[in-house]
C-alpha cells in the first residue's frame, strides 16, 4: 500500500463535497458497516464475552490474557501486511478481512484448545489491521469522500455496542458460550452482507479524476509525532478495552457488565463527529491533546474510585476518545505522508499495535506481583499524558497556519 497516501484518487469534486447526494452515502456506510464487523465484532465481542467464558471455565483469566495479547499481535502483523498493499486492491483486502473475521468468529463456537483459540485470536487481528487499514484507504484516498471519515470511524463503536448487546440477549436464556458465538458470528455475516456490493473498486473513469484541493488542517503534526503519539494511545486505552467488563463483574456483582460495555461502544458513535469538528476547529495537535488529557481521566478513574459511577464514567469518557482519537489521527496522516517514504496510516497502525499487545501483557504481569489491575490503568494513563506531551513536537519548516495543498 506504499501508493496509498502518496498518490490520492478522490473520485470527484461532488463526492469529496458536502453537497453529496444521498446515494453517495453508500460507500461510507459500507466502510463503517466494515470496520463495526472487523474491528467490533473481530476484535472487541472478545471483551464482552471474556468475563462470560471465564465464569464458565471455559477459559482461564491466563489464557484469555494470551489471547488478547495474541490478537494484538496479529493487529500488528496486520498493519505491516497492509503496508505492501497496493491502494487500487483496497477494497478487495476489505472485503477478504470480512469473510476472514466472519469465519474466525464461527470458528470459536466450536470446542477448541486453548492453542487453538489464541492462534483464531491472532488471525482475527490480522484481518482486523487489514481491514482496518484498507477500508480507511478505500473511502479516504480511493473514492475520495474525505467528509465521510467521522460516519467511517463510527462503524468501531456501533460494531461494539451491537456485538455487546448482542451478548447481553442470548446470555438472558444462559445458552452457553458457544450459542453466543454464533449469535455473533449471524450479526457479523448480516452486516458484511450489507456492505458487500458497496466496497468494490472504482471506474477507471472515477480513478483518474482530478483530485480536488484539501484544506491543510490547522497546526498539523509531523509524521514522527503522530506515529509516537498513536503508538502511545494504543497502550493507554487497551487496558480499558481489554478488561474492562472483567473488572466490572469482580467489584460490581449486582451491575451487568455488558451493558457498560455496551455504554463504551455507545459513546464511541457520536464521538467520532464531535472529534472530527474539533480537529476542524482547533487542528491537529490541539485536538489530539485534549482526546489524550480526557481519555487518560477515563482510564485513570477505576484505579482511583471503584464505585459503579466510576466504571460508568470511564466507559463514557474512553468508549467517547479512543476511536475519536483515530478520527483525528488517520485523516491528518494524509497531510504529513508526504514527509516520508512509508505508509504512514499503515506505520501509525502497527505503532498502535505494540502498544496493543504491550498493555496485557503488562497488566497480566502486574496482576501476578500485586493483585490488581490499578498499576496498569495507572501507567496506561500516564502513557496517554506523554503521547499529549509529543504533539506539542513541531515539525521544521511547519507554519501552523491554514492553506490549500494540492494532491
């Protein structure tokens, strides 16, 4: 995908418009039905059935830590794949990450060894990152519709709020671990129906269309500050997205934790607008601190106070931040690719992936030594505080001012 943000292929000056037609509204649909199927079916209907399938003893609080770290893993490799991944094949890869996350997700109804189910975790964070990668690629670059990127990021927290729910009625009937997976695996297979036909490659005609201007953002980031300051957000959220329900089931008999699950996809939804007029109103850096200062508050709150006002809270404000801050972070990476000769969303996302699977791990170890996850939200936070810190890093020559560039 070394083409992908060097070389944009907005599609026309009416799609990438605020004047587009209601049809047009297909194809950032498609993509966020997408990513609420590889990113909030694949990877977070994990989360929301990890206290359930320990309760049961299907699985250990050890093994489900080994496959959450086994995911991320697979983010990673994901995201290095995505890199060779030419831009003109983008909608193809978004449509092989669906059926590979629909199949993984089937997979795990079936009585499988532990070996088995964490290496299904890695090969669904695999298509994750890819899909991920490539369905931003497809709707931004592609076909050129730059004003569909909140609509875009909003699939990761109603695929998360769906896929929760979802949990929430087949376990009333307490059916069992596996009926629930395929629960989910009939949600994730509806969805990606959905948004099949949509994602496809565009008319050669659409394809050479003559870019249209971009407004630079305001105080745009370098390439090596976004890539530092989203490495450093993937640690400091991934201990709340991880363990998040777990917590709430140990301290909080009498609250359902898929519903506070629930409440994080939920406010992920509208978060993806609200960060995207911040980003156009304040700019890059300003709105990436502020996304970094509230959501390390979010994270910090169950290690201060584990009341159920707290974990409520820390849902809000972290469900309402983390996918804000992709919101953010992958539209500005257009502005900043030029700088470099990689990928730069593809690098962003892989630097967000080691700090995936450093968040686990760490917690694990933590909780081996003391008993108590508070350490690691602890750390987590302050990791989201330095990654607010480095985007005050400018680059040489950067004016901070508004102008007109050219693709």
């Amino acid at each position: 995908m070394s083409d992908c943000l060097h070389s944009p292929h907005p599609s026309s000056l009416a799609r990438g418009s605020s004047h587009a037609t209601p049809a047009s509204w297909q194809e950032p649909v498609a993509a966020a039905l997408a990513l609420a199927v590889v990113m909030g079916f694949g990877r977070f209907a994990f989360t929301g059935m990890y206290p359930l399938m320990v309760q049961e003893g299907v699985m250990s609080v050890g093994t489900g830590s080994l496959a959450a770290s086994a995911n991320y893993a697979g983010y990673l490799a994901g995201a290095l794949l995505a890199t060779k991944i030419p831009a003109r094949t983008a909608s193809d890869w978004t449509r092989a990450a669906l059926v590979a996350t629909v199949l993984c997700i089937l997979v795990l109804a079936a009585p499988i060894p532990p070996a088995v189910f964490v290496a299904l975790r890695f090969l669904a964070g695999v298509a994750s990152a890819v899909g991920l990668v490539c369905a931003s690629v497809w709707l931004l670059h592609v076909v050129g519709r730059h004003n569909g990127a909140p609509l875009l990021f909003a699939g990761v927290g109603t695929g998360i709020a769906v896929s929760a729910e979802l949990i929430a009625l087949g376990n009333l009937s307490t059916p069992g671990s596996s009926v629930l997976w395929l629960v989910l695996t009939v949600g994730a297979l509806a969805l990606s129906v959905l948004a099949w036909r949509p994602i496809r490659r565009p008319s050669a005609q659409a394809a050479t269309a003559s870019a249209a201007h971009q407004r630079r953002p305001l105080h745009a980031l370098g390439a090596w500050p976004l890539v530092a300051s989203y490495g450093l957000a993937g640690l400091g959220y991934i201990i709340t997205a991880t363990y998040l329900p777990l917590l709430i089931h140990g301290a909080l008999h009498d609250v359902n934790p898929l519903h506070i699950w629930a409440m994080f996809g939920l406010a992920a939804v509208p978060s993806c607008f609200l960060w995207h007029a911040v980003h156009e109103r304040l700019g890059t850096r300003r709105a990436m601190q502020w996304n970094l200062v509230v959501q390390a508050v979010g994270v910090a709150l169950p290690a201060i106070n584990h009341s159920a006002a707290a974990y409520l809270a820390s849902a809000v404000l972290v469900g309402g931040t983390f996918v804000g801050t992709v919101t953010i972070a992958v539209p500005a990476a257009r502005h900043a690719a030029h700088l470099v000769r990689f990928n730069l969303v593809a690098a962003m996302t892989a630097a967000y992936g080691v700090g995936q699977i450093a968040g686990p791990l760490m917690a694990s170890a933590l909780m081996s030594h003391g008993g108590s996850f508070n350490g690691a939200m602890e750390i987590a936070s302050a990791a989201l505080l330095i990654a607010a810190g480095i985007c005050e890093i400018r680059s040489t020559g950067q004016t901070g001012q508004t102008h007109q560039t050219h693709s």
